[in-house]
C-alpha cells in the first residue's frame, strides 16, 4: 500500500472532496442503491444520508 501512495495515488483535501462530491450527487434524483463502502462513504460526504 505504501508504493501505491508514493507513486500512484495522490488524495486530494478533504474541503476539495467534499466539494467534488456535493456536485457529483447532484446527479441523482431517486433512491440510491450502494454495495461498495467506499462509494458510501463518498456519497455521504455528499450529503446523501439516507440508502436503500
């Protein structure tokens, strides 16, 4: 895991994220289903609480 931080991923700041993410769940107008936590997670920062 260390590698891929220092070669390959770059995570942006958490303010950055959250604003990133207020506009991608812009997108979705009805009932969300998720089954990857990490694609929860990122919803949730979002804004979007409530999943099926």
């Amino acid at each position: 895991m260390q590698r891929l931080k220092e070669h390959y991923i770059e995570l942006l700041p958490q303010n950055i994220q959250e604003k990133k993410m207020k506009e991608w769940v812009k997108h979705y107008k009805n009932n969300i289903l998720v089954y990857c936590n990490g694609c929860e997670k990122g919803l949730k920062i979002g804004g979007i609480e409530r999943f099926i």
